[in-house]
C-alpha cells in the first residue's frame, strides 16, 4: 500500500496516516501495536507528554532509520510558561531517545497563559534543530487569529475531526492560511460503525465504516492518526488508498455532521466556543 504524504507549510512532509497512542499505557501491548505499525507501512506516531508512553515508544521504534519516521508528541497544558518550552521538549526528546522531533504541539489552548510567547520559543526550538515542524492542538478559529495577528507562523491544528464533528469553517480558514489539519479521534471512537447513512455506503463500497470515515477525511486532505490495538484494526485502517468515495457520497457524510453533531472530547478545561 503507497502512503501519501501531506506537504506542510514549511516544506516537511506528513504521512497524512498515522498511528495514535493515547490510552496505550500498557508497556507490551504499546510496543507491540507501534511494532506491527511499523511492519504494516505506518511511519507516522502520534504521541503526547500525558500519554505517558514515549519510553515504549522509544524501544519499539529503536533500530528503525530516524529519517523514515515522522513522530509527533505535544506540550502539556501544566506546563504551558515560556521559561519550559525548551526544558519540555528535552525531557521528550530524551524519553523518546531522538534528537530531534518531526512535530511538536501545543496540546490544549489556555487565555490565561502566554499562549503567543510560547509559541514564539517553540520557533526557537525550530531554529535550534530540536524540532522540524510546530503547531497546536484543540485550537479554534478565535485561538488562530490570536496567533496570525502576532505574525507567529505554526504548520498545524490537531483537532476532533470525523463524520460527526465535520468542522468546515475551521478547515476552509486553516487551509487559507497555510495550516494543515490532524483528525484525532478520527473514526469517532468506533462511533463510525453505528451510523445508518456510513453504514449504507460502507455496503454500498464493500469496506468498512473505519475505511469509510478515514478515506472522507483523506479526501478532504486531512492527516488521520486512528488509534488501534490489533493487527487486524492497524491494517484495516491502512487500507484506504486503493478507493474512492464519490462526491455525492462524500456530501452525504458531511451532512452527518450537520444533522447528528457529536464532539467526544470535551474536558472541563477546554475552551471550545461550540
Ligand atoms: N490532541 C488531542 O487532544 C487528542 C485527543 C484525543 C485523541 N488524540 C490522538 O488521536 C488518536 C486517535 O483518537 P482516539 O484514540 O480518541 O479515537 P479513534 O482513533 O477514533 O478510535 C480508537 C478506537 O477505535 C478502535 N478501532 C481502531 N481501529 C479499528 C478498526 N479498524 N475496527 C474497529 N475498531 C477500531 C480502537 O480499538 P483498539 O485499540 O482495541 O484497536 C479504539 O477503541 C489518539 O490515540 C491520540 O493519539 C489527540
């Protein structure tokens, strides 16, 4: 199966699959769910300080060429002050065992925090050769302008993104600036396999509703980083490069979006305007 990649504003490139890890805390079944990513093809991680699991990262990605992997992890919300950045990142670094890391992210959004001086030193971290790309996560449309009006450039958004949180004004104003888009919990938490409209067209394509709701994110050009545990889950949800959803078919999901919204994610500390 040939991976494609999704060229960021800054040049690098984004295995636009990946492999999510939040809630693999379990140090051999991480292991083993990176392992067999990796033997599947997937070369893209997606990782986070409070995952607490970049140590089993870290061994299950050991002996494998650095330059073939892009790994992503992000800043905790506890640690959101200018003067850690830098420290915040050394501790991922070395917890992962890497130099460098492909993407580093701002995990949550906080007002009452720095948020521009922050980011400010994640571009320092850039120059210094610590990380490739930056950029943020659980950000809204009001969150990016804070950065733009500042003339701080970030190459990514990491956000809820699937059938039933289908957010097009958030992907029009990050596609007109040059910011590209991570769907976390992108088959919705397995939600993906009880709706009667995917389900119609998961029978109607012969694939399943996993396959359905990554390839309606690909064909939107968006990253996917689905968590899954077995073999069988990680290979299913690679298997989206060989179809294609039609454009009635694609409208068709985004009007679950419309008319059955449901955000999964929403913790008390979140700063989401709807
Ligand atoms: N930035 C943020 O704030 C944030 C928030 C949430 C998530 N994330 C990232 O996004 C990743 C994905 O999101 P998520 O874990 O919330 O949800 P998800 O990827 O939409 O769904 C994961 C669930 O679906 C199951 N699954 C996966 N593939 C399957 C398949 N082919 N058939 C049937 N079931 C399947 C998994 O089971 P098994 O594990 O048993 O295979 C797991 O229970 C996270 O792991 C994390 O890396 C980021």
């Amino acid at each position: 199966m040939t991976m494609i990649f999704k060229k960021l504003d800054d040049g690098f490139e984004i295995p636009i699959i990946g492999l999510g890890t939040w809630l693999q805390k379990n140090e051999p079944e991480c292991i083993n769910a990176v392992k067999s990513a990796l033997d599947i093809g997937y070369r893209h991680i997606d990782t986070a300080d409070i995952y607490e699991n970049h140590g089993y990262i870290a061994k299950a990605i050991k002996g494998f060429t650095r330059e073939k992997l892009f790994i992503t992890t992000k800043l905790w919300k506890d640690f959101m002050d200018p003067k850690q950045v830098e420290s915040q990142c050394d501790k991922c670094l070395m917890q992962l065992n890497l130099d460098y890391l492909d993407l580093y992210l701002i995990h949550w959004p906080d007002r009452t925090k720095p948020m521009n001086d922050i980011i400010y030193q994640m571009t320092k971290l850039k120059e210094r050769g610590k990380v490739k790309s930056i950029g943020v996560s659980n950000f809204t449309i009001n969150h990016l302008q804070d950065i733009l009006h500042q003339g701080l450039k970030i190459e990514m958004n990491q956000v809820e993104f699937h059938p039933f949180l289908n957010q097009p004004e958030l992907l029009d104003f990050c596609n007109r600036h040059a910011i590209a888009i991570t769907a976390y919990s992108p088959i919705a938490r397995g939600n993906v396999f009880h709706d009667p409209d995917i389900n119609s067209i998961s029978v109607k394509y012969k694939r399943p509703a996993n396959q359905i709701a990554l390839r309606w994110l690909l064909q939107k050009d968006i990253v996917a980083i689905p968590k899954a545990t077995s073999k069988e889950h990680l290979e299913s949800n690679f298997k989206i490069f060989d179809f294609q959803l039609d454009p009635d078919d694609m409208k068709k999901i985004d009007n679950i979006g419309f008319t059955r919204p449901k955000r999964l994610i929403n913790p008390e500390f979140a700063d989401f305007e709807y």
